[in-house]
C-alpha cells in the first residue's frame, strides 16, 4: 500500500521546510535507508529518508518550495499504485510531479526550466558564440557531477566548481564538499560582489532584494515576539579580567584542548546559575518554570542569521569538556551539520562579540530564557584604584532580562556571582 512521506519536525521552531534537493526522481527505486531530500529548516539543512521501500510514485513541491510541517513531501508504494486517494485525503494541490503509466521521463521537462534558468545567467561569461550558446552552456556544467544546491551554493561563494572534489556516490559534488572546500585564494569568495557593485554607473541609485531563508524568517519572528512580549531591563557591569586571562595561559598549558575566554564565561555562568536559580527559568504564560539543569546556548553567526549551539549539563563539565563540546558545536553550526538535538534546550544564552572588537552591547532574549548576557571585548583601561591610576584588562557585561520571571535584584545577585568567578577562577575550580 502506498504511504505518505511526511514533512518531519526537525527543530523546536520549525513550521516548514524548504526541499533544498531532491536526489529521487518519480519512477526511482527507493529504499528506506535512502535520503530522498535534503531539507532546509530554520536552523539547518537537514536529509529525509523515507524509511521505507518502494518506488518514489510522486513528489509534493519542487525544489526551493517550502512544505508545512506533517504536510506530504512524497508517496512511495508499488510501481503503478493508485495514490490519489491519500491526496484526496489530504485535500492536496496538484502535484508538483507525479508518476504516469508508461511516461516516466514527463517529469524532465518540467524539471529542465527550473534548472537551466539559473545556470544561463553564467553561460554568457563562458565561450564566445551568442544566440546558440546557452544550450551547450547547460550541458558542460552537467558534466561536473554535482547536486544543483552544491553548484548554487559554489556559484554564491566564488567557488570554481570544477576545482571540488565530490564525496557523493560516482564522485557526485554535494553540499559539505562546497562548504568545506578551501581554495588558495581566500580571497575569491568576495570577487562577485565587488564585480556586480563596479556596474553600478556614478550617481544612479539601485538595490538587491534577496530571499528570506528558512532561519532569518524564523529569526524575524521569534525575536519580534520576544522584545515585543517580554518587558525586557538591562543590567550592566564592568569586571576585571587580569587574574582570568592569568588563568587561562596556566589552564591552557595543561588542557588538551584549548580553553577560550567564551568557554570560561560558560562555566563561570553555569556555576552562578546553580547558585540563582530564578535566572534558569522560563515564562510560560500562566507559570514560571524554574529548570533544575542548566543547558547554556552560545550565539553563532551563519551566512543566514544566527543559531544557538547548546552546551548541556554545563555546570557538571569541566572547562576542558566544555571547550572541546563547544568547539565541536559551533564548527557543525558553521558547516550546517549540526542535529536539532544539540541546538535546542537551551534555559540560558551567551552572545559574544568581544572578538568582532565590539565594547558592549545589548541582546534580545531567546526564549524560552528569561535571560541573555551579551559579552564585549576585554580592554586594557585606565582605573583609579587606592588613589593610583592602574591598567587593568576589563570586560563589559550586560544581562537581558524578561522582567515577568525575572526581577532588577535577582538578576544584580547572578551578576555579581558571576563576576567573583571571572575575577577569581579559581574558585570554579574548588
């Protein structure tokens, strides 16, 4: 019997998906363990497998069209099965693509529009003949074995697509291959932007409209409703970080894995946590939830917005181990490998952008927090200390707080424990 494949969940926040790639066409022999799709979520690009066998009888939307949660992506049943009656069931659209007795190739028509569109916007930059270039422009680039996102991906970077190498089946160039392919020249990446500025005549004005992706639309509304929801005040302290960076060198001798200033402010946050539990906790409309764990999210910035890795159990990890999670964490966030499980559960945030060379700042909550600290960059400044000018290396910290869970004097009481730890490490270490 025919069943449908359903769009998955696969983020606390998600309300579609996007098909990014589809690597199945109707009329394909699939297996369960097969990936059919791969799916861009607000957080990720993430694959589908069916998780059963069959043969793939109709694809619900093209590529670069957006599918609700639950909603149907595909149907897999017997070659020839009747399945419109789970359309019908479903109250469906038309399908974007859908088998037919004996016409398995009516889906190539439909799908060569969408693809040589782009790809005709760079044939021009290729050979010399005009009018019947485009044609055999289309054909060369399919030559290079490579998934239309890896080629749109590789064409937005400045990336020569014919200098990656692929790790897909017959050497096929897939998405990590682009993302994770370094050239020589860092510097190509930024090559078309200058070019399409340079075209741009004196004195006329212009602009660009770009797409909203999956993560910024998500971005947009769930930090709306945060700032706008949430009464938010702001608390704001300088703490001297001279014994903490005298620390880190001496932690930094001995650990195996190199221990940040971001890795100590996450233990540092987690110990006074444990000691402030009302900062741990959430707003939930009719009731405060004080969470018992404490699971810390670092903000990191990605080509689409920003994604929130999350460190669990913190206050149980060392220094070392969290150093090593972290790092791990925010290369997956960079690469887009990372898995909903390890960016959701978040019951505090940290967002840093002392090493972008920024002094202090303030951050919107990320719910479900009722807090956020946004950390600058340490400076040497001058201070008066007993009728003496000194240096001193300080740091600026400002804690967001969501005023209905969270009061002025409970948030001052978690700032001041965290900054005892940061001027003394030691003493998360005792």
């Amino acid at each position: 019997m025919a069943e449908a494949i359903r769009m998955p969940l696969l983020s606390d926040t998600m309300k579609e998906g996007v098909i990014a790639e589809w690597h199945k066409k109707v009329g394909d022999t699939v297996k369960s363990d097969d990936v059919i799709a791969e799916v861009e979520t607000d957080k990720a690009t993430m694959e589908v497998m069916p998780y059963v066998d069959g043969t793939l009888l109709y694809i619900g939307v093209e590529k670069g069209k957006g599918v609700p949660v639950n909603g149907i992506m595909a149907i897999i049943g017997k070659a020839g099965e009747d399945f419109q009656s789970i359309l019908a069931a479903e109250g469906s659209a038309k399908p974007a693509e859908q088998a037919a007795p004996a016409s398995t190739p009516a889906p190539q028509p439909q799908a060569a529009p969408a693809q040589p569109a782009p790809q005709a916007q760079s044939a021009p930059a290729a050979p010399q003949p005009a009018p019947t270039q485009p044609a055999p422009a289309v054909s060369n680039d399919d030559r290079v074995k490579a998934s239309p996102l890896a080629k749109k991906l590789a064409e937005d970077k400045g990336v020569d697509i014919n200098a990656v190498k692929g790790s897909g089946d017959n050497g096929r160039i897939i998405k990590r291959d682009v993302d994770s392919y370094t050239p020589a020249a860092a510097s190509a990446p930024v090559a078309p932007k200058a070019a399409a500025l340079a075209f741009v005549p004196a004195g006329q004005e212009g602009y660009t409209d770009t797409p909203l992706s999956q993560m910024r639309k998500i971005i947009a509304q769930r930090l709306s409703e945060s700032k706008f929801s949430a009464p938010h005040f702001y608390l704001r302290m300088t703490v001297t970080m001279d014994k903490a960076i005298e620390a880190r060198k001496a932690i930094n001798d001995l650990s195996p894995v190199k221990v940040s200033f971001n890795d100590l402010i996450i233990k540092a946050c987690a110990m006074a946590l444990r000691q402030h539990p009302a900062v741990n906790s959430s707003w939930m409309g009719d009731f405060i939830r004080q969470n018992h764990h404490i699971h810390i999210g670092t903000a990191v910035a990605v080509e689409e917005g920003l994604i929130v890795p999350v460190v669990k159990f913190a206050d149980q990890k060392s220094l070392s181990q969290i150093a090593e999670e972290a790092g791990k964490l925010i290369e997956k966030a960079r690469t887009k490998k990372i898995q909903p499980q390890e960016f959701t559960g978040n019951t505090f945030t940290i967002s840093n952008l002392g090493m972008m060379d920024i002094d202090e700042f303030t951050a919107i909550i990320n719910p479900p927090d009722s807090c956020i600290l946004a950390v600058g960059k340490i400076a040497a400044t001058p201070v008066v200390e007993n009728g003496k000018v000194e240096i001193r290396q300080l740091l600026k910290l400002t804690l967001s707080c969501d005023h209905r869970s969270v009061d002025g004097a409970v948030g001052s009481r978690f700032l001041n424990t965290l900054k005892a730890y940061l001027e003394n490490p030691v003493t998360m270490l005792v």
